[in-house]
C-alpha cells in the first residue's frame, strides 16, 4: 500500500483530494495538512511514500517544503498539485526533485493517471537491477504519460485504456494482431483504437518491412506525448 499526504490550504479541496486518492487501488490517505508547517510535522511523524503537495500555503510555498525535507534527508516522493501555472514555478519543481506537476482544476481521471502512472514507477524501482533503454525510456516516461484525449463517438475509454496498457508494457513495436491478442479483441478494434492513439501522438507508429516488400505497421508507446 502507497501511504499519501495531501497537502492543501483549502480544507475542502484537502477532502476532495483525498476522496480521489481512496478510489485508487493500492493508495491510501494517512493524513492531511493545511500549512507548510504541518506538510514537514506530517513526514516527520509517520512514513509517507508520496506528497500531493499545494504551491500555495498560508505560511510558505510548496517548493520550500520540498527544499526542506531534502535538507533534512527525507526523499518522500512528491507530486505538485496546483493551480500554479507559470513555467518558473514549474521548472523549479522540476528542479528540487517534483516528480510531476498536476495543474488544478482537474478530474478525478486526471488525479488516477498520475497516480497509475507513480505506481507503476515504484514497482520498477523495486525490482532493482539493471535496465536496458527501452525500460530507461518507460521509467523516465511513466510519469508524462497525458491522459486520454477525448474520444469520438462510438469509441469506449475502457478499450482505449486496455491497448494503452498493452503498449505502455512491451519490450518493442507491436503490430496490430499481436495487440488484438494480447488485448483480447478483434484485430480491426484494436487498428481502429491505434490509428486514433498514433494521430493523438500517444502512439509512435513504426514500419518493418519483410520479405514480401510490404511494410508492416508497429505500435509502441509514445513516453512523451
């Protein structure tokens, strides 16, 4: 289980924020805070493995509690989440070590991206060992991945998600029928999703070309959109 605390000024926005995170799987809320004081007596009073940090505290910013935790040796994980939106305070995040910058307002599906995508992260990490490029590519991508546009009529978030699952977990480009199989769907859904996530720019499509001239179509996900 993933220990959180929410960091944010406005009580109500704190509860809101917490709702979200309780509808995660594998995240849980340990405790909340409303200042930059009670942000540092929070990671100093039980174990947190990840921050949702505000910017904006009555009695310093977001950024200064991340430089003091790290000046006092603590290296729990921190997301920045908002309404801060000049590209200053955001390359300073980037800076002292913010893993990702969520910009308020957002959806509750913006919020499960973000945490999705820090899980995801973290169990990498844990194997420990060594990585190839492609695992260095997707540990360095894991947390930009955007979330899923909007999508036409007639197209289901749930498949979108499950060929982005595919996608995001291959080791090299895939083509159509290996995603339909693994998806478990029929090669023309699983085409009709991939042209829509390649013109999206989410997936990166690729051409191999075989023995018979004609090329073959590849997928793979795109880690920065």
């Amino acid at each position: 289980m993933i220990d959180v605390l929410v960091v944010d000024d406005d009580v109500r926005v704190a509860r809101v924020h917490t709702a979200y995170v309780a509808k995660v799987a594998g995240f849980r809320v340990v405790a909340q805070a409303h200042s930059a004081a009670g942000a540092l007596a929070g990671v100093s009073e039980r174990s947190v493995d990840l921050i949702l940090l505000d910017q904006c505290l009555p009695d310093g910013t977001g950024l200064a509690v991340v430089q003091e935790l790290r000046r006092l040796g603590h290296q729990t994980d921190v997301i920045m989440v908002t309404a801060a939106r000049d590209v200053a305070t955001v390359q300073a995040a980037m800076r002292h070590g913010a893993l990702q910058y969520l910009v308020k307002p957002f959806t509750f599906a913006g919020m499960r991206t973000k945490l999705e995508a820090y899980a995801r992260l973290r169990r990498t990490v844990e194997r420990g060992g060594e990585a190839e490029q492609a695992e260095v590519d997707r540990m360095f991508g894991a947390l930009s991945a955007a979330a899923a546009p909007a999508l036409p009529k007639g197209h289901s978030a749930a498949t979108a998600e499950v060929i982005r699952q595919v996608l995001m977990k291959a080791r090299e480009p895939l083509s159509a029928q290996e995603i339909a199989v693994q998806a478990g769907m029929s090669r023309q859904t699983a085409q009709r999703y991939l042209k829509l996530l390649e013109r999206s720019g989410r997936a990166r499509l690729t051409l191999r070309y075989g023995e018979t001239g004609r090329p073959e179509h590849r997928y793979a996900w795109a880690a920065n959109p």
